[in-house]
C-alpha cells in the first residue's frame, strides 16, 4: 500500500497552465518564513479546499480552509516511534507536489465508476536524530487525505509506533454527532468494544464521552454556518491499530488514539509496526459548506489499492435470516429451510444461517440444506464465531475462524457443498493483530469463493476496494437492538437517518434487515412493536448501503403485506452505480437518490415524531414518470397505510413528497 498512488511530478509546464486557467493559486506556493518557521501549501483541484502544513518551535502543524474559512484549525501532526521522536525538534528539509489521478471501478460501495482527482503535496522533516518522516496531503475538492511515511533509515528494517500527536483542532463553535468507545471487555459476554454505541447529536465539543474514552471513527462535526466536516481513517489491515478520536481539549482538540490496553482481555501489543519503507494508514477529513459532499464522498476508497484480484465475479444480493426475530433456536433444518423457500419465492440470492448451526442442523444436513438451496437458486451464507481466545462469547461453530490451519479446512469445506459466503462475529477490538485477522479471513475466503460480513466488529477502512470479497460489516447499533428492546424500536428512526451521515458514508453497513414484521415476534401480535412504517423499511433498503443487503421478511409477510410492498421488495436493487445527497439532517430526516443502471431510486426516511413535507428536487428524474410509494395516516392502525402511484416529476425537477411520523417514501423510475 506505500506509494501506490502517486502519478507524475507536477513539472513547470503544469504549474503555469494550471495559473493561466486560474486554478488555485494558492496551490503549490512554499512561504519562507525564516530559519524557524516553513510554511507549505496545497489547495484542492478547484482551489476551494486548502490545507497548509507549518512547524512553530520544531512542532508540525496543519490546518484546512474551505471558501477561505478555516474549518480545521492548526492542528499537530507528528509520532512517537522506537527509532526517534518524529513529534518535536523537527527540521524541514524539502517539499513535493505531484497532481493525483485514479479512474477505478467498484462493484460493492455507494458509487460504480469513480474518477479521482487531487493534488498532492509531501513534507520530509528531520527530527533531532537527522531521521526523515514524510507528511503526504492528498487534497481533492472535498476531501482531505494524510498519512506519514518512512523510507530507509540506516539499518532499520521496520518502525514501531508507540503514539500518534496526530490531533484534529475545531473551530470552538462545532457541534458534534459522535459514538462513543466503549469500555473493553464489557457488554455481552465481554465482547466489546464493538462500535454498537449510541450517537449523540448536536452536542458541544466539551461534553465528555459517555466512557472516558473518546470516539469511533466516522466522527461528524457541524461547524456552524460554514458547514460540516468528517473525519475518520481509510487502508488499515494487518499493517496498523484501527484508531479513534480521544476525548476534546480546547488546547490540542481531539487527539488520534491507539486501542485500550484492556482490549482482546489484555493480549497483544496496543502500538503499531510496520516494516519500512513504509506508510501509516490514510486519515480523513471530508469538507463541505452542505451536507452533500459528506453523503457522496469516496475518499475511503480513493487513497487505497485492491490488495489483491478476486478469484471470481463476486455477486450482490438480498438475504433473509431466521435469527432476527426467531432467534437462538432457529439454526436447525426446518426453519432453514423455510427460509430457503422465502428467498426463492422473493428471487432473493441468499439465506443467512446464523450461530449454532452446526449443533443444530449438523454439517452433513447443512450441506444436504446447500444442495436444497442451490436447486432454488439461492446460496447459503454461514455465521461463525471468530474466537479464539479475543471473549467469551460461547456461540458454535468456534475456533474455526481464528488459525490458518482450521480456517482453510472449514473453507474447503464450504466450498465443497456451494456455501457462498460466511458472517464472522465477535471480534476482539482494534489492536494490529485483530486487523490482521480481518485481513487473513479474507483473504483466505477469497482463495475458496465466499465473501465475507463482519459482525461484532470494527469499523472497516477502505475494505470495499482493498478487498474484492468484502461485503459488509455491522459496526453499528444494528436491528437486533430493535428486537431485543423497545428503547431501540423507538430509536430506529434517528438510528436510520444519522448512519447516511456518518457510519455508512465511509463504508458498508450490515444493519441486519428491512423488518416487515411489525411485532418482534415469531407470531408477530406479541412483544414490542415495530415503531417505523413499512415504507420507512422499503426505503430504508435503498438509503441502508450494502452489496448483500438483509431483508429480514419471514415467511408469514408473503401473506400479510400488500402486493405492491412485496413486488417492490422482490425487484430492490443492492448494487449501486451513482448516490446523489437530496436533503436531510442528521439523526433527522433523509433522502438519497441512487442509481442502478439506468434506473433512479429515491429513498426518503422521516426520522422524527412529526409528518414532514418536502418540496424535493430531482434533476435526474425531471419530467420523468415515476412509481410513488407513499402513506396516509390511518385511524384505525398504530402504522399508516401505504399505497403506490403512478406520477410526473415536474419539467424542472421539483417533486413534493409526505412522510408520515417515522413513515418513509420512494419515488422510482
Ligand atoms: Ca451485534
């Protein structure tokens, strides 16, 4: 992953046609302030976005403008490592620009063809050993992109990184949307960390975590009148710790953290190493003066490389999975096969067999289950523990995902009998060795065909393009928490309009499910209801991106759910080429449109407690006619009656749509 991106030096010829079309001209200027002070900056593609990097009393610092605002402001940067302290006494020695250039494809993410375009800027400073570090800046029109790299030093074959200084400085007025780290080892069965914390929205910067110990990354920053920011972290696998933000002071702002030294019951190192030449992962700061460019970002994806080919054409998808709401006892063959005639009867392409299926069914009947599915079209995806050692979570099969030897036998297993893709769950936190493990299960599932979702899990970085076989992870308050507890029922409406701003804008989300039932019961009249409407989970199908997307239906909504709802659920795309940001806030109210093929699906979810009107605006759709999918309060239902209309998108794009309380819409071609 070290050096892959960089394309051709910026010569003078380039420099002086970029002026003449008067792009940036901030881009590139170098500032000497004397002896003491260096001043380096590089603007974005269209000069709205500037990062510039300074060292004051041989400290380094950077800071971001957008439109001439500062949205990041000065801000350290440096590490602490075994061969030197690369964090203060640090000299300048020389600068480099090179514009960055990427056409790549994605066949799992929010967008198919992504055309990438930043300027690059690299900074080698000297610390007191004379022992360079390079600070590289990847700046594109809305994203900021940094990480440091560390050539040949002497006889040094690799670094270990006891501390980053890296710190990310607000403007004093920001509010924030976070999530906060939790505790190690607490939680069900000491499974956490986990990031399946709650997100608070709008809270000032000086609130403390709900933990002490800061926050999982995406973090969202409302930074008043002048917009919002991202920040979160992209290339992490077996080369580096999973990082978060620490808790804020207004002197250095939010500091980059390594994992606690409680995670994975205590074992393993909580520091990163790496052989050098080397680079740390990427670090995130997505800029706008809206909300669109945090919605529509790529910049997760931009910075990586595919570290290695699929080894076949990896397929998209819907599943059903019995464990939502008939939970522990529903991994036997019955059920299973139920569930296997529910996907077929829906043209769904996989079913999901949770936890404890090997006590359950058995192998031999789980592989005479593959071959039942396969004559229906359907493929099977198989849940396994991912301990080890990392909790106590007691859920079989274990101890098959954890060692190489074991691993490979299970997949040449699940090969042999056509299971297409596992669900690997309860890991053990964010220390290197646990990136690691990510790294190796898939790769290893990518030798034997079967792609892989995480759940119990971290936040994945850049996996999407890294790894062809990835899917999705959980790494989120995901709907097994509307099921367990009511709390989380009335939750799902912020729950599912806050994800599009932040956990899922930088990467899949396994939310676990599109609920049609609207009891969390097997007979669905007993236990809490479902508090959102069924078009808010139609829509929610569409706005929740994944390339394997749950829709958790069971077999008894074939005959209760109307036949436009089940028509729609049936033909609901999970692969999208194009996501467009329409309106929304966080936590709030949302509408996405995205587009497969040719087609344009617009999702709208109405987070609140009220009705809410909106007066959209759908240029991809003007003039087009559209299927509606709406709802109407009905007195005698706690939920609104949903109905689909056939309409026009006026010529200029406009388009009024209702939602009721935690109600939804969808305006498709
Ligand atoms: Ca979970």
């Amino acid at each position: 992953m070290y050096n892959t991106n960089v394309n051709k030096p910026i010569t003078i010829k380039h420099m002086n046609i970029s002026l003449r079309n008067s792009l940036a001209a901030l881009l590139l200027i170098t500032v000497s302030t004397g002896a003491l002070a260096e001043q380096n900056k590089v603007a974005s593609p269209d000069g709205r976005l500037v990062v510039n990097v300074e060292d004051r009393d041989g400290r380094l610092y950077y800071d971001v403008c957008y439109d001439g605002k500062q949205m990041m402001q000065p801000s350290q940067l440096g590490v602490v490592a075994n061969i030197g302290d690369f964090s203060q006494k640090l000299v300048f020695r020389s600068v480099s620009n090179h514009e960055m250039k990427d056409d790549y494809s994605l066949r799992n993410a929010k967008a198919s063809t992504i055309h990438y375009r930043a300027n690059q800027m690299s900074v080698v400073y000297e610390n007191e050993k004379k022992l360079p570090m390079t600070v590289t800046f990847n700046v594109s029109d809305n994203d900021v992109a940094f990480r440091y790299e560390f050539g040949e030093m002497n006889e040094r074959t690799h670094i270990i990184i006891d501390e980053e200084k890296t710190a990310f400085r607000l403007p004093s007025h920001t509010t924030t949307f976070l999530s906060p780290q939790s505790d190690p080892m607490i939680g069900w069965m000491r499974s956490k960390p986990s990031y399946e914390e709650e997100y608070t929205p709008d809270a000032p910067m000086t609130a403390k975590s709900k933990y002490g110990k800061g926050y999982t990354f995406p973090c969202l920053f409302h930074v008043g009148q002048e917009g919002w920011v991202l920040v979160s972290e992209t290339g992490t696998h077996g080369n580096y710790p999973g990082c978060r933000l620490s808790d804020y002071n207004a002197e250095e702002g939010y500091r980059l953290e390594f994992p606690m030294e409680g995670e994975c019951d205590g074992r393993g190192a909580k520091n990163a190493a790496f052989p050098i030449p080397g680079a740390t992962p990427w670090r995130t700061i997505t800029i706008g003066s809206t909300l669109k460019p945090i919605v529509e970002t790529t910049v997760s994806f931009d910075v990586v490389k595919p570290m290695y080919e699929a080894s076949e054409q990896y397929k998209p998808g819907r599943y059903v999975w019995s464990w939502l709401i008939w939970q522990d006892n529903s991994a036997n063959y019955d059920d299973q096969k139920q569930m296997i005639d529910l996907a077929a009867t829906m043209g769904y392409e996989y079913v999901l067999v949770d936890g404890l299926w090997d006590q359950q069914t058995g192998r031999e009947r789980i592989a005479e289950l593959s071959r039942y599915a396969q004559q229906k079209g359907v493929s099977l995806m198989l849940w396994y523990n991912s301990n080890g050692t990392a909790n106590e979570a007691p859920q079989t099969p274990r101890n098959c995902m954890n060692t190489v030897i074991a691993r490979k036998k299970e997949m040449k297993w699940m090969k042999s009998i056509g299971v297409k893709g596992i669900k690997v769950d309860f890991f053990g936190g964010d220390k290197q060795h646990v990136m690691q493990l990510y790294e190796d299960i898939l790769s290893d599932a990518n030798d034997y065909g079967i792609q892989v979702i995480f759940h119990g899990c971290t936040l994945p970085r850049g996996w999407e393009r890294m790894f062809p076989n990835y899917v999705s992870s959980e790494a989120v308050l995901a709907s097994e928490n509307t099921f367990f507890q009511e709390h989380h029922a009335k939750q799902e409406g912020f729950e599912l309009t806050m994800h599009p701003f932040c956990r899922n804008t930088v990467a899949a989300m396994d939310w676990g499910g599109t609920i049609m039932n609207r009891y969390m019961s097997r007979d669905n009249k007993s236990r809490h209801r479902r508090y959102t409407s069924d078009v808010f989970e139609m829509a929610a199908a569409i706005v929740n991106q994944a390339s394997i997307q749950c829709i958790a239906m069971y077999p008894n909504n074939l005959s209760e759910l109307p036949q436009h709802e089940i028509s729609f659920l049936r033909d609901v795309p999970t692969q999208w080429d194009e996501t467009r940001f329409i309106d929304g806030y966080p936590g709030k109210y949302v509408v996405l449109a995205r587009r497969h093929g040719d087609k344009w699906y617009v999702a709208a979810l109405n987070g609140t407690n009220k009705p809410l009107s909106l007066n959209l605006s759908l240029p991809m759709l003007a003039g087009s006619e559209v299927s509606y999918y709406y709802e109407t309060a009905d007195k005698k239902s706690f939920w609104p009656k949903s109905a689909v209309k056939k309409t026009k998108v006026g010529k200029d794009g406009k388009m009024k749509i209702t939602m009721q309380p935690m109600g939804g819409s969808i305006v498709c071609e």
